[in-house]
C-alpha cells in the first residue's frame, strides 16, 4: 500500500479498505486537494475498490469537501467497486440530507456496519 499522508490513516479489514479522515475540519482548500488525491491514489491501486471513508474524527466539513466526497464516490463506481461512509456526525449527516445525498451515497453508522454493507455490495456484483 503506498505511504498516505498525516491527515489519512489507512487500514485494511476483510477486503475493504478504510480510509479514516484525520482532520477535524475538512475546510481548507490544499487539505482537500491532498485528501482527494490520496484517495484517489487508493482507489487506483486496486483491483475493485471497496472503500470505507470514517469520519469519526471529521466535525467541520465544507462544500469543497462535500466535492471531494460525490468525486471519490464517483471514481470508486467507475472502477467497478463502492464506497460507504461511516461515523459521519449529526451535523454532517444533515448537510448529507439537504443535499440529498444521502440518497446516492452509502452509509453506515459504524466501521463494522460500513464493512458488512460493502461486502454485502460486492457479493450481490460477482452474482450472475
């Protein structure tokens, strides 16, 4: 797996990779710019990516943020695999809901419910 930055720390757990956002507030353009390229790099080194983003650290997160998150979301599905966030606070989760995309995205209260929706995800993909 290749070095991430501080502000990542990155783990494997039964196929899936969790991706943990280290920074507290996701506010700040160049943080942003360095977290999405970090995961992208994740993603890409990969066969069918099943990525797990916890945000149990995140309080404060932006619109370019919120960016990042539809971005990954979206470079994940065109790899052929799913993405979940997981931990995501009540104050997040609200912005996730206006937005309506709690709709589009995968989530789960949990790291262990995150990782079993995700498994779950690739199982139902590899049926005929």
């Amino acid at each position: 797996m290749p070095q991430t930055p501080q502000f990542l720390d990155v783990s494997q757990y039964r196929g899936v990779t969790i991706a943990q956002l280290l920074e507290e507030r996701l506010l700040e353009p160049p943080t942003i710019a360095d977290t999405s390229t970090a995961l992208r790099a994740l993603v890409d080194n990969q066969g069918t990516p099943l990525i797990l983003l916890d945000f149990s650290r995140v309080t404060r997160f932006s619109s370019a943020a919120l960016g990042m998150v539809v971005e990954l979301h979206q470079h994940v599905r065109n790899r052929g695999g799913h993405l979940c966030l997981a931990n995501i606070t009540p104050q997040i989760g609200e912005v996730f809901r206006i937005t309506r995309l709690d709709e589009v995205l995968n989530m789960a209260a949990s790291n262990p419910e995150g990782v079993a929706l995700l498994k779950r995800l690739a199982e139902a993909d590899s049926r005929p």
